[in-house]
C-alpha cells in the first residue's frame, strides 16, 4: 500500500463560499494567535511553550471564542501542528522567525483523519465532498489515477479558486520494462539519455514573457496598493489578475509536460540512473558585488523553467511504484561531466565545451550524453549495501502521523 495524493476542483456556490472564506479566516487568526502565545509566553515569562500545551489548552479557548466551536477539534490540532512546525524548522536552522499572516494570503487548513469530512466519488472521477464541520456538499471535479481508501484532506484557496487535496491509501500499479537508463539534466537540453536521445525543454515561461512583459508595462500605470495608506485602483487588479491566469497556465503546462517525459522514461526502463545535483545551490542569486547578477538571473530563471527538480521527483516516484529503482551518483567524487565513459579517466572541460573529446583515448560523444552513460556505467556497479544504509537514516519531520504515535501528553490537575 502507498499514499497518493490527488488534487480536486472545486465548485461552491455562494453560500458555501463564503462559508469556505470564513473558515479560511478563522484558521488563520488561530495560527497568528498561536504564534503570539509562543513569542510572549517566551519573552515576558521565559517558557518555551510546546504544541501539547496549546492542544490541551483549545477547549478553553472556544469557551472564550465560541466561534470556534463550530469547527472540528481534528483541524484547529493540525492548525496548531502547523504552527509547531514552523518554529521546530526555525530551531533547526531551516527557516526564518514564524510570522504572523494576512487573512488574504493564509492558504487553508487540514483534515488529518475522517471524522469531519466525506468524499463520494466514481472510483475517483470528479464527485462530492461533505465537510461535516460546516455542514456543506460541494461538487468536485477531478480525476485520480489510481483510486483508494481515503485518509487526510486538505482544502485550499489559490489563485481565486478553490481546491480539495485528498491522499489515499492504493495499490498503485505501473508497467515499466527490463531496461535501464542514464540521465543528465540540464538548462539547454532539459534530458539527454544514455541511448543518445535529447529532450528538449518547451520553455513555457520564455514563451509566455513576452505577454507577461507586455501587462506589466500596463501595470505600472496603475494605482498599485499601499500598504495601510492607498488600495489598488479597479484596473490595476484586473491586469494584475490577468497577468497571474498566464502565470497559472504556464505552472500547469510545465507540470503536465515533467509527468508526461517522466511516464515515458519509466515505461521502458527499471533501472534509472542521474547525478546527485544541488538546485537550490545552482538557482542561489549572484553574491553581492558581482558584475554578474543579470546573467546569474537568466540562467537561474532559465534553470527553473526547465524544472529539474520535479522532473526528477516525478521520475523517481514512477520508478519506484513500478518496482525499480532509482539512483543518484555523488557528483562532486564521480564527476560525470570529465570522466570519460570509455577509458574512465578525468577530461577538464569548461560550459561552453559542448562536445567530450578524451585527452587519454580519444573517444568522442556530446557532453551530456556522456555524462548520462557515466552514470549508467556507474549505477551498474553499485551494491546496494550503501542504498539501505541511507534508507535507514530518518529524522523528526514532525507530523501528524508521527506525532499519533506518541502517547498524548494531558495536563497536570492544578
């Protein structure tokens, strides 16, 4: 059994959404007010507060707030959970400060079981979500892959509409084949494969700039907002919205094109092998005082629309639902861009050299191509001792799920 997460449109009518954006805002003054215990409680009185203590303490609090009392227990925890997470990332080193959030800007909130809510649905084609907790029925349309049993939903609201992400419990089954592959990611060829084969990337944001540098020239004759002192004038918003539909359109190509090369790869190869790349290192803006910074821009947007790292999310899941497997060269001590496949020997090479020609034997192949059938050859003599040695290795992400398995802690009686 694996857990799918499948994302659902939904289609309110007024008085559910308004429902839907009270909720929306209820949560998020429960986050801010969350945020505001932990920082007084530290700075006047010097205790560090837990997620426990503000759990234990929330029926207290909808005696004071009554408003809260309409909203499932279940979903105010996983508000909270939210906010200890944030501040567990902050401890860590992994984020900033938690801050408070805009009402405006605040996403939605979690149902981390199935006691609130119900899904009735054709083995996952489009369907009905009852929340329970606000005693609505809202039509859905979507469809799943492989459908299950339901476990957790999460609802929504971006860009002006509203969504339904419910995971499930299947048995998810993909057909894959017996061969293997070596891939190589890149900014100019999104994928070159070891078999010689090079996929080129779209390019949907480079494609849709120019409409998107055409509205913002509009944009800037606008009354833009303030904050706390002008509000956006009527057509500023319009082109603003506008401008975020294209946007949008780009997001969901760029998504649909990485699942569709993703599928390809892994219907006709079990075993799929690439380097281990740092992106967030690769797409990081130029350090302060270069004479750089509008080239490190390009290549950095040209990298992300390529979308390196969910191409090879998605390839990585597949693989791995198939029953292969997936494999990741340590880049810095292989190097796959100057070693040779032929004679395995190191050939410095710079980013404009573009084709790889051995200084030891003379073999000649492009860069990238190379580079993928390194990794290959690699992967071809790995044990896989290291892999289960890496796969034992987990941390304390702090979830819902890991937080049920540890025994509630009640308050002391005063």
């Amino acid at each position: 059994m694996v857990t799918r997460r499948i994302t659902y449109r939904l289609y309110p009518n007024r008085r559910q959404e308004s429902l839907l954006h009270w909720a929306r805002r209820m949560h998020c003054c429960l986050y801010n007010a969350a945020v505001a215990n932990r920082k007084t409680q530290y700075q006047r009185f010097n205790h560090s507060v837990d997620y426990f203590e503000q759990q234990n303490s929330l029926p207290e609090f909808k005696q004071v707030w009554t408003e809260y009392k309409r909203l499932g227990s279940q979903t105010l925890q996983a508000t909270l959970k939210l906010v200890d997470f944030a501040f567990k990332r902050f401890f860590k080193g992994l984020g900033k400060y938690p801050k408070f959030k805009s009402s405006r800007h605040y996403s939605g909130w979690d149902y981390p079981n199935k006691q609130s809510w119900k899904v009735t649905t054709n083995n996952g084609v489009n369907g009905y979500l009852n929340l329970r907790d606000l005693d609505i029925t809202i039509q859905m349309r979507g469809k799943a892959r492989t459908w299950g049993i339901p476990k957790t939903c999460t609802i929504f609201w971006r860009n002006r509409k509203w969504y339904a992400s419910i995971t499930v419990e299947c048995c998810s089954v993909r057909q894959t084949g017996k061969g293997a592959i070596g891939l190589d990611f890149g900014s100019k060829v999104a994928v070159a494969t070891s078999d010689g084969d090079l996929i080129e990337s779209p390019k949907f944001l480079k494609q849709a700039s120019g409409q998107i540098t055409q509205l913002s020239k509009g944009l800037r004759r606008k009354r833009k907002p303030e904050k706390r002192k002008v509000k956006a004038s009527r057509r500023w918003k319009k082109i603003n919205a506008q401008i975020g539909k294209i946007k949008r359109k780009v997001a969901n190509q760029r998504q649909d094109w990485t699942h569709k090369v993703a599928a390809q790869i892994v219907s006709g190869n079990s075993l799929v092998a690439t380097e281990k790349l740092n992106l967030k290192g690769m797409t990081r803006k130029a350090k302060k005082g270069s004479k750089r910074k509008r080239q490190k821009a390009g290549l950095n947007r040209n990298l992300l629309d390529v979308a390196i790292g969910m191409l090879r999310e998605s390839i990585k899941y597949k693989v791995i639902e198939a029953g292969g497997v997936f494999l990741e060269a340590p880049t810095q001590q292989l190097k796959p861009t100057q070693r040779c496949n032929k004679c395995w020997e190191l050939t410095p090479k710079t980013l404009n050299d573009r084709v790889h020609i051995c200084s030891h034997c003379g073999h000649n192949e492009d860069r990238d191509i190379n580079a993928a059938q390194v990794c290959l050859t690699w992967a071809r003599g790995w044990e896989p001792a290291s892999l289960d040695a890496e796969s034992q290795s987990s941390t304390d992400c702090g979830s819902m799920k890991q937080l049920w398995t540890k025994k509630r802690q009640k308050r002391p009686p005063l």
